[in-house]
C-alpha cells in the first residue's frame, strides 16, 4: 500500500484508472492494483470521477510525536520518565 501511495503522489498529473497497471507493471500484479484502488476509495483516501480520471488523495498527516503534542501529561508522569532522559519540554506546563 504505501508503494502505491508513495507512487501515485510522485505523479503529476494523477493517472488515470486504467494507467495503473502499466504504472505498477513489474512491481504489484493486476489484482492488488485492483484491491488496493478499491480499498482506498472506500476509505476516502482517494477520489476516482466518473471518466475513470484519479482526481484527489488525501494527504496523510505525519503522526509521529503526536501523542506529545496532543497529550496532556501529569506533573508525576513527567517526574517518572525524567529518570529515562524523556524530554517532554514542548508540552506546555498549563497541565
């Protein structure tokens, strides 16, 4: 799945529908070109029109260290993991 995502965003414009498997020829076969199209469209991470044209994807958020950005940590979790070398300094301390 994320060869297609990664292939698909380094293409301008998107392809159309039909393109794909010459696109992935040597590298995913017809069939999880297929389900993986199909699983992305179900999911709204991409938009196919109706001529078959890839219209839009969603651009995937980098969720790396979002749980310490959106977390609000307890003054006793913060003393716990200073004795780790955890720094947690970019949350803010209205906790």
């Amino acid at each position: 799945m994320e060869l297609f995502l990664n292939t698909l965003r380094g293409l301008t414009p998107y392809p159309k529908v039909r393109q794909l498997n010459n696109i992935f020829k040597n590298k995913l076969d017809k069939l999880k070109v297929h389900l993986i199209l199909r699983y992305l469209e179900r999911s709204k991470a991409l938009e196919v029109d109706l001529q078959g044209n890839i219209i839009w994807m969603k651009v995937l958020e980098d969720r790396r260290g979002s749980l310490r950005g959106t977390a609000k940590f307890s003054p006793e979790f913060k003393e716990f993991v200073k004795e780790f070398d955890i720094d947690l300094s970019s949350e803010s301390d209205s906790t």
